[in-house]
C-alpha cells in the first residue's frame, strides 16, 4: 500500500516577521531564523553564531587534517580511502568527545557542535552522490562478460561467504536489543565488500597492475564489488520495513529495467544530438546530467533504498567513453577532493573513540583478525580448486579483505536506518580502517623486490645476431610525440630473416582515482581497446600503430599502458624491458619544437623519468628529438625516389658510438636510407703541444686505449660490411679539441633527417673537449646537446643512443 502521507506538506508552526502567532485571515507568513548580520571583527556579534562561516570554518580544518594524514601516510604507500577515513575519525571523535578540546579549544568545540553539523553532514552526502555516479560511469558492465572461471569463483565465494560469516559474527559477539537484530546484515555487507580502487592504488604503487596475481586480483574485485552492491540493496529493502520488502525489491528492479531500456536511450539521442563530433559538451547538458544524477537518487531513495544506488545505476547505464575523460577529471576534482573529506568527517562525528575501554579496544582487534579468515579460506579454497600456489592463494586473500568506501557507506547506511547502534557502528568502522591499513605492508612484503635490473650482454645491439629477433620498447607520454617513433620504428627495417618485436608502453600519471585501469586489468588483463576508457588519447595510439604492424609484416606491435606516478615510472619501463628481454628502449625528449622552430619544453617531470632509466636500464637505451620526423619521412617513403631519407652517424668513440653505430647499420638496410658516418680521429700532434697528454681517458689510460682498440675493431667490420653498398659512406677528419670538432660538424651541411649519435657520457676525449661543460641537457650527451643548439639544423631530428647504464660509468646525471 502506498504511504498516504507520499508528498504531503509537513505541518510547521509558521510565525510573522515579529515572531508571533499570525491572525486569523492573515496570508503571509515566514520561518522564524536567528538572522545574523555579519560585520566581521569590528563588531562585537560572533561570525561563527552564522552557519556559512562555521561551514567554512568546518571546511578549511577538514580539508587540512585530510591533507595532512595524505602526506603523512604517503611514505607507507597506504592508499587514500585511509588516510581520508583516518582524517574523519580524527576530526569528528576529538571534535565532539575529547574533553581536552572542549576545555581548551572551546572554539573547535563550538564549531564542530552537534547542533552545527547539519549543513556539512548534507553536504558531505551529497559529495557522496556525485562519487558514487563516477564510480558506476568509470565501471564497464562489459567488462563482466570477459571474465574468466576462476576469477568469477573468487569473487562470488568471496562476497557471499564473509556474509554470512560478519553477520554470523554480529549475533554472537554480543546481545543487541531486538530493534538493532537486523545489523548483522550490514557488518555481512561491510565484511563481503572488496575495495575496488583501494586495490587499483595498492598495486599501481607497488608495481604489480601487470603482474598475474594483479590480473586475478582485479577479475575477482569487479565481480566481488557488484555482488556486494546486490547484498547491499537486499539489506537496504529488508530493513527500509519489514512489510514493503519485496515493494521495493520490485521498484529498484523496475527502475533499473527502466534507466536500461528507456532512459539510457534517451541520454544518448540527446548527447549525440546536441554535440557535435570531437567537440566539448555545453553547460546546459552538463547541468542536465548533474541534475539527472540527483533526480535517479531521489527515485531510489523514494523505493525505500539508498539515493546512491540510483547514482550508481545512472553512472553505470552511460557508457563510459562517452563523456569523456575530461569530464570525468573535472568533476572529480570538486567532488572527491573537497566534497567527500566532509562525508568522512561526519563518519567520524559518530565514532566516539573517547568512551572506548582497554578491553573494547582488544575486542576490536580481536573482531578485526578474525574477520580475515572467510576471505582467505575461500580464495585459499578456490586456488587449491583451480590448482594455484599456496603463495598466490594467500596473497590473493589478503588483497580481497581490502575495504573501500561501500563498506564504509554500508555501515553508515545502517545507522541511519537505525538497526545498528553505537557499538557495532564503532567497531566495525575501526575493523574496516584496520583490514585496509595492513593490506598494503603484507603485499609488499610478500611481493617485495629482492633483485636490481641487470644488465646483459645478448640484449645490447651491438652483440645481436643478424638473424635475430629485434624487441624494442618504445615509451610515449603524449599521443603526438607516436608519429617520430612510429617513423624511426618504420626505417629500422623488419624483415623475414630479422623481425622486429615493438612494445609500445603508454606512461600515464598516477592519479587518486584509477577504477578505470582496475576494469581493464579485471576484465582481460592487456586488452588495449579497453584503456579507451581510461583515456581518450589510447584510440588514436591504437590507430597509429595497427597501421604500422599492417604496413610492416614482419613487425608485431603490443600495446601497453602504465599508470604510475612520475617517481617510481622507470621501475614500470625497467622491469617491462627486462621480462619482455629487450633490446632497445626508445624514450621520446621531454622537449618538443614549436611551430617557430624552438624547443618548448612539455612537461619537467618527463625529464626526470628520462634520467632515471637511463641510470636503471637493463639494455639499450635512445632518446629521440622529434622535429617533425614522422611527417617528412612519410612523406619521402611516398615519394618514388630511392634513398631519399638522409642520415648521418657522428662517431666519436666508446660503448655508446658503437651502441649508435649499429643501430645505424639496422637502418641503412632499408631502401629509402642512406647513411653518412663521420669518424673523428684525435690528431695526436696538435693535442701533444695543447695543454692536455691524453687521448683518451676513462678511469685510467689502459682503459682509454682499449676503448680505442675496441673503436677500431668495431669500425673496421662496419667497413668490411658495407663496402659495396653504395647507400653508405663513411669518411673520418682529423680533430685536436672541441672546437675543431663542432666546426667539422656544422661543416657537414643541414641535408640531413635524423642524426644518430652516442650520449657518451662515460668516454672522455679531447675530440669533445669544453663540449661537456656547456651541455644544457646531460642525457642528450655532447654532441646530442650541441645538435640540439640553434646553430645547427632546426629540421633534423636527433636520435642519441646509451649503451647499458651500469657498464656506463657516466650515466648517472
């Protein structure tokens, strides 16, 4: 039966501007409010009597606690839900409990009164909404159909069995009054729950999104979290009432059907129909989708549920790729960061730590242990079943005991629909924040990094054989810098008896939110169409080099991205490099050329990400300044002419000229290179009568002179290689310092597309004399940084190659 009261106006006292009872035949009538003329410090009215400056005030110490517990548990890598939970408990307990505050602080005490936490409780639930939409809009439902038996198995048994173990728990920890027997459901939901970004951020930070346990951790957390969303909702019907259960089972059923068939159509039609392709959607249609967000959790809430499960359905029935991920980034932004602090803040105003005894405390620790054992039994079960390592098992249990904001939402959700009371809200609130905190130390611990990149000897250009596999690493931070390594990838000649093996890795910066990248691993692991979602800029990589692979057939291309942050993302290319034994890693410069041929830089952490592969790398690594080599190459392989891409090889000596030196071999194999190398050669007459004796240097002159004999070797069988290929020519100048050298260069004309040079940095010469000292960019090397100088060619692009980086003594910067 229908509520006879559904929509009916409340009867309030209504009272006139004086605050008396109105008269009889009287029409206009006002609320009676204490209005508060605010006119600062120079009055003697207190502000904070107003409730927009204790909003504020409430605001400004939410946001700075949560801010300060982020940068505090940043270095143990814990995630953010905890230090945003942490922040909240710390805030509301002592705000509201701590006799300390309240004697000493009595203004925070005032500020953080029960009587003055509506507005920022209203608030902070509305934050909440607008999460929830993210989550389900970043969320695939396709996603589901892709995952395999054994990731399904884990994650079913893994919601369902905690469920009834948290509620089994509930009733017999101890004896609740018979109006709060319906709690147990919600300490099932909170135990079943496994935090799906929570997971995503655990591994990113601990480098393990590409590893196989991360894979099946991921499956499992997808089909985990909608099963704990379907607990969810029956809790929520049964404990709405006990009559109108199946009443609202079968509203939130139809609505679902509803959003599915009728309005996800018409969202559709009116997103396609107001906005043309390629072009950002008007504010009218973002306020209508904000407004739809509210509008789906009224209707959810009016069935007898939760409002954010019709923001969570709303989010799941637009497809994700649809509004972009700018929209998704923008919204996000005010949401998550400064919205949902103030729903945990006012979590936190229920969790009264003061009151709590020694012996509840060990019942909380107590509760909090034995609430890991259903998920490791159950996963421990499954692995055993589908023949997995007691190891992986183990792991996997751990991870699947993560907690995340559902858990969190369905403990509040209990209390507010009053079958929970203060106890049981409290203890499995510090249940959840424990399971979540010591997730992240045991991974680590178990999955902790025991080896350093090791280089190796048959993964360096120079020492592969003629009629090997080549693998090449490329990295691309921003979609337009595809088109010069796409080029380069194009000329370094894939053949039959020699093919050529590309990762392509796209480097993504670690943000707060990574749901997205969870679906993707989940779902299928390294389906790259699926990163689409995670970024626009994917579809356009995904195009770029499924024409190279269809234009080379001796080529293969797998495209990979990472998501990490800047610090820790060479460890993602290093340890990509060393499972896939790479030859090559192809790094793009953190510079880019404008349109009036200068050099802007794009982004400085790039930079450091550089330097630190080039200290770590396994194998080879090449740096490549694009300027403009992909559209002038497409252009002269078109063209009808033969050997019409010009490239000149500058070869100074040590590891990395030979290093460079081969790789210019590989290329000149193609039938549109042609290949000019220049040797410098040390005249040892007019270096005896300048300042220095040496010609070569590199931690002693025995080592220098092996270098050289090495230099000779290496070039002599350069030579005999391509003594009949006319496409080649080598020639050598003599040189006494750096100055001559740079002269020799520049004489060398401008007609050149791409110089290929060794950074050198470990190989000291007289032939680059005074060059090292003026280097603007050390990475690029000397003669890689004087290339790079406005003197030179503003057209040619640079291509600088480092040997490996621990037999390259210079490679630290």
């Amino acid at each position: 039966m229908v509520n006879p009261n559904f929509l009916k106006a409340p009867e309030l006292a209504s009272y006139n501007v004086r605050g008396n009872q109105p008269a009889l035949g009287v029409d206009k009538l006002c609320y009676l409010t204490d209005t508060i003329s605010d006119n600062g410090i120079w009055e003697e009215i207190n502000p904070l009597e107003s409730k927009l400056p204790t909003f504020i005030f409430q605001l400004a110490i939410v946001l700075f606690v949560t801010r300060l517990s982020l940068l505090l548990l940043k270095p143990l890598r814990q995630p953010h839900f905890t230090a945003e939970l942490l922040a909240g408990i710390l805030v509301g307990s002592i705000a509201i409990a701590s006799e300390f505050v309240r004697k000493h602080i009595p203004t925070l005490g005032s500020v953080f009164a029960a009587s003055r936490i509506m507005m920022m409780e209203t608030v902070g639930n509305l934050g909440l909404i607008y999460h929830v939409f993210l989550i389900g809009l970043e969320m695939d439902l396709r996603a589901l159909t892709s995952v395999g038996p054994k990731a399904l198995g884990i994650g079913i048994s893994g919601a369902l069995f905690p469920f009834f173990f948290g509620a089994s728990l509930y009733t017999f920890i101890a004896e609740y009054p018979e109006n709060f027997r319906w709690g147990c459901l919600y300490w099932g939901v909170a135990l079943s729950v496994t935090g799906l970004p929570v997971i995503a951020e655990i591994f990113a930070k601990l480098k393990l999104l590409h590893s196989e346990i991360g894979r099946i951790a991921m499956s499992s957390a997808l089909v985990n979290d909608f099963s704990s969303w379907i607990l969810l909702v029956f809790s929520l019907a049964i404990t709405s009432s006990s009559s109108s259960t199946y009443l609202s089972l079968f509203s939130v059923l139809f609505f679902i059907i509803f959003s599915i068939f009728v309005i996800r159509p018409a969202l559709l039609w009116m997103l396609r129909k107001s906005t043309r392709e390629g072009e950002d959607y008007s504010e009218a249609t973002i306020c209508a989708i904000l407004t739809m967000v509210l509008a789906c959790g009224l209707i959810t809430d009016i069935c007898g549920v939760s409002s954010v499960l019709g923001a969570f359905v709303f989010g799941l029935i637009i497809p994700s790729d649809l509004l972009g991920h700018r929209f998704v980034l923008m919204v996000q932004g005010f949401v998550s960061d400064l919205l949902l602090p103030l729903y945990y803040a006012s979590l936190g105003m229920r969790t009264h730590l003061g009151g709590i005894s020694r012996e509840d405390m060990l019942m909380m620790v107590l509760i909090s242990l034995l609430s890991f054992i259903p998920k490791i039994v159950c996963t421990l079960a499954m692995s055993y079943f589908y023949r997995m390592s007691l190891h992986e098992g183990f792991t996997l249990g751990i991870l699947m005991n993560t907690k995340g904001l559902l858990a969190v939402m369905a403990m509040s959700l209990g209390r507010d629909h009053t079958v929970m009371n203060e106890d049981g809200f409290v203890i499995m609130l510090f249940t959840i924040f424990f399971m979540t905190i010591v997730t992240s130390p045991i991974v680590n611990f178990l999955y902790r990094r025991t080896k350093k990149f090791l280089p190796s000897q048959h993964r360096v250009l120079q020492n592969l054989k003629p009629d090997s596999e080549l693998r090449i690493l490329t990295c691309i931070h921003e979609v337009q810098t595809a088109a010069g390594i796409t080029a380069l990838l194009e000329i370094s000649h894939a053949s039959r008896r020699s093919p050529i093996c590309v990762f392509a890795l796209q480097l993504m910066q670690l943000k707060k939110h990574t749901t997205a990248l969870l679906i993707v691993h989940g779902a299928s692991g390294t389906s790259s169409e699926s990163y689409s979602r995670a970024d626009g800029q994917i579809d356009q990589l995904i195009t770029t080099f499924n024409n190279l692979e269809h234009q080379n057939p001796m080529m293969s291309v797998q495209l990979v991205t990472a998501i990490s942050s800047y610090s820790t993302m060479h460890e993602d290319i290093c340890s990509l490099a060393e499972e896939k034994h790479v030859t090559l890693i192809i790094l793009p410069f953190h510079k880019r050329q404008t349109i009036h041929n200068n050099m802007e830089e794009m982004n400085p952490a790039y930079k450091d990400v550089t330097n630190n592969t080039l200290e770590n790398a396994p194998c080879a690594v090449g740096i490549l300044v694009d300027r403009g080599f992909g559209t002038l190459l497409t252009s002269k392989i078109d063209d009808d002419k033969t050997r019409s891409c010009r490239i000149a090889m500058i070869f100074i000596g040590g590891r990395d000229d030979r290093e460079a030196l081969s790789y210019a071999l590989r290329m000149v194999r193609h039938p549109k290179v042609s290949l000019i190398v220049l040797r410098f050669i040390l005249d040892e007459t007019s270096a005896q009568n300048g300042d220095a004796d040496l010609s070569l240097t590199m931690e002693g002159e025995d080592e220098g002179e092996a270098e050289k004999k090495a230099d000779d070797i290496f070039v002599n069988e350069f030579r005999q290689k391509v003594q009949n290929d006319d496409s080649v020519v080598y020639t050598e100048e003599m040189s006494s310092n750096g100055a001559e050298t740079v002269k020799t260069i520049r004489s060398l004309g401008q007609d050149f597309d791409l110089y290929v040079v060794g950074r050198g940095l470990g190989f000291f010469s007289l032939l680059k004399g005074g060059l090292d000292e003026w280097s603007d960019c050390p990475e690029l090397g000397s003669i890689g940084d004087l290339l790079l100088t406005s003197d030179f060619s503003s057209t040619a692009s640079i291509l600088v190659v480092q040997h490996h980086a621990e037999l390259n003594p210079g490679s630290s910067t």
